[in-house]
C-alpha cells in the first residue's frame, strides 16, 4: 500500500514554473507569440511589482495577474498538479525567487516543476542606444559638472575625442577602437541632449560668455531629430542601395554624393563648407581637392616661406590620391620612435 502510493505520488505531474523576461527597450505590450501564448495558457501569472509596465497590456488583453511576491517553496507548490505558473520578474530580475528555487533543486528533496525562462521581447540591433539617451539624460539633469555644460565648452572635448579615436585606428588596437568610438558618440550625444533645452549657442558657463556676441537662442531638437536628419541624407544620398540609380564604381558613387551635396547646399564657390579649423595640410589638401573636382583651374600662389612649399606639397599629394595629413602623421610616429630608441627608452606601449 505504502509503496503504491509512493509511486502514485511520484508520478504525479509537478507543472512548470516560466520566467518571463522582457526588455525594457522595447515597447511595454510588444510580446512575441510563443509568450501570449503561455500567458492565456498558464493557470496563474504572478508579478510582485504593481507598476511593472506590461500591466496595463496583459489586463487589456484579458490576462489576470495576481499581486504577489511568492517565495520558491510557494511557486513550487502553485505548481501542484500539473499547473502551469507564469512569473513577471521586474526589470532588475528577481535573484531571491531564482536563488531560492536553485536551492530547492540542488536540495534532492523536493520534486521539482519545470522551470523555463522565455523572453517575451529581444532587443534589437542598437537597443542600447537608448540606454544610452536615458542615462545622458540623467546625468545632465543629476550631475553638477555635466548640467552646467554648453556647445562652445564642449567642443575642444570633441576635438581631443577625433584624434584620439584616430590614434586608435592608426595604432590598429581594437579595444581602443571600441572605446574611443564610443568617447566620439558620448559627445554626439551630449551635445544633442544639451540642443533639447535650446540653450544659445553662444553661452558658456566655463569663460562668462552669456551668449551677447550676436548669436541669437537655438531652436531645440533632440537625438531623434539629428539620428532622423541623417537617415534621410544617407538615403538621399544612395540612390543606388535605396533607389533605382546604377553605381557600379566607387567613383561613381562619389560622383553622385557629390552632385547631390552641391544641389542640397547650394553653395557659390567649391570652398564653401571646408571647415579653416582645421590641420594645415590637411585645409590645404581639402581645398586643392575641391578646386580639382570643381573644375576650378586656378595656380597655386607663390610665396616665400615654407608655408608655400607645404601648400604646394599637399596638393601634389592629394592630385595623387596621397592624404598629406595622415602620411605626416606616420611619418612622425616613425621619427618619434627613432627618437625613443636613441634615448634607449624604447617604443610606447599602445
């Protein structure tokens, strides 16, 4: 008798406990299948958080959820019978609920439901780019330092940031690359948050500035605002990927890209938009390649002084297809290391 009904007891089904998981980038109510599924099914779903975001979308589409924080020995017990629980766990996970239910299962003594985790949503490729907006849009509130900043005292930040990711890609570290891609995009995106609140371009709360040297108040946009301007550009600029234009060549495609800038800006003079900020060999490259592609057939000036022999070097090179400014630069590293090596401290970690 006592060895029937342990066998009975035995064979009993013990149900199934389901975790399901979603993530927080997607929007709440935005499930998979296999999950609206296991919720309409399950006997009892369970959720220990009354905010918990999918709420509102389980209760409108008829699923009933219970309040309740159960503990491993309850969740197992729910499952009783052959019983199916589903669990919400909140955005943080539920580490006592799991912890406890991994000890319950190592302990031998107890018959065990299955357990499932399902994910009811996936991220998507650049989800975590709105990680990203979300804490920069905290920081700028919370953060002494980071609510006080402005465009204009940002932007030797943005500077350093270029030719330190630069250095990445010549040094051929990738691990450095990664990391100063991401310095690069910190300051799209701060300058980005910063543009939301509208803040004239010409404030600066690091050298007293207040924004009186004639510059009028920016309009405000956002993230969404520079990321959406951009997606049009690249597609308006790729007839071929996006529409029914031929590019077969690289050249074609640059010829194209640049017809269509010259329609968009409509500039008078091929320099218009070269950016004088910048190294000098590389402002000299820049223009004489913009004189060349625009059919411009002007000489290069004459002068004494080793500007003019610069000017005149960079743009052979570019009539080359040489960028003067990244070949000094190899140059330089290479005079560099010579120089380490007559000290005997040897090359630069990198």
């Amino acid at each position: 008798m006592t060895d029937h009904s342990q066998s009975t007891a035995a064979a009993e089904p013990t149900g199934r406990i389901v975790l399901l998981t979603t993530s927080h980038r997607v929007a709440p109510g935005v499930l998979s299948w296999p999950a609206w599924q296991t919720l309409h099914a399950a006997d009892r779903v369970l959720c220990a958080d009354p905010g918990h975001p999918q709420l509102p979308y389980l209760r409108e589409a008829g699923v009933e959820v219970e309040h309740t924080a159960a503990d491993a020995h309850e969740l197992v017990a729910a499952c009783a019978g052959g019983r199916t629980v589903v669990v919400l766990p909140g955005g943080e996970g539920d580490q006592r609920l799991t912890d406890g239910l991994a000890r319950l299962a190592g302990s031998g003594g107890v018959s065990m439901p299955d357990l499932e985790l399902l994910p009811g949503s996936y991220d998507l490729p650049g989800a975590r780019l709105l990680d990203l907006v979300q804490v920069m849009d905290r920081v700028r509130r919370e953060c002494p330092w980071t609510s006080r900043q402005t465009h204009r005292g940002l932007a030797k930040y943005a500077i350093e940031e270029a030719y330190e990711l630069v250095e990445a890609i010549e040094d051929g570290d990738r691990e450095e690359l990664r990391e100063e891609l991401g310095d690069v995009l910190l300051q799209v995106v701060f300058h980005a948050r910063i543009a939301e609140e509208g803040i004239p371009a010409g404030e600066d709360g690091e050298d007293g500035e207040d924004g009186e040297d004639g510059e009028e108040a920016l309009g405000a946009f956002s993230i969404d605002d520079v990321a959406g301007a951009l997606v049009q550009k690249l597609i308006h600029r790729h007839p071929h990927v996006f529409g029914d234009a031929q590019a077969e060549t690289p050249e074609d495609v640059h010829a194209h890209w640049q017809r269509t800038k010259a329609v968009e800006k409509r500039r008078e003079s091929v320099t218009d938009g070269v950016p004088v900020g910048q190294p000098g060999l590389a402002l000299a490259a820049k223009l004489a390649g913009r004189a060349r592609a625009g059919g411009v057939a002007v000489e290069l000036p004459r002068g004494e002084g080793i500007g003019y022999e610069l000017l005149e070097l960079a743009a052979r090179a570019e009539a080359e297809g040489v960028d003067p400014e990244t070949a000094l630069r190899a140059a330089a590293r290479v005079y560099r290391d010579a120089i380490r090596a007559a000290e005997g401290v040897g090359t630069p970690a990198r």
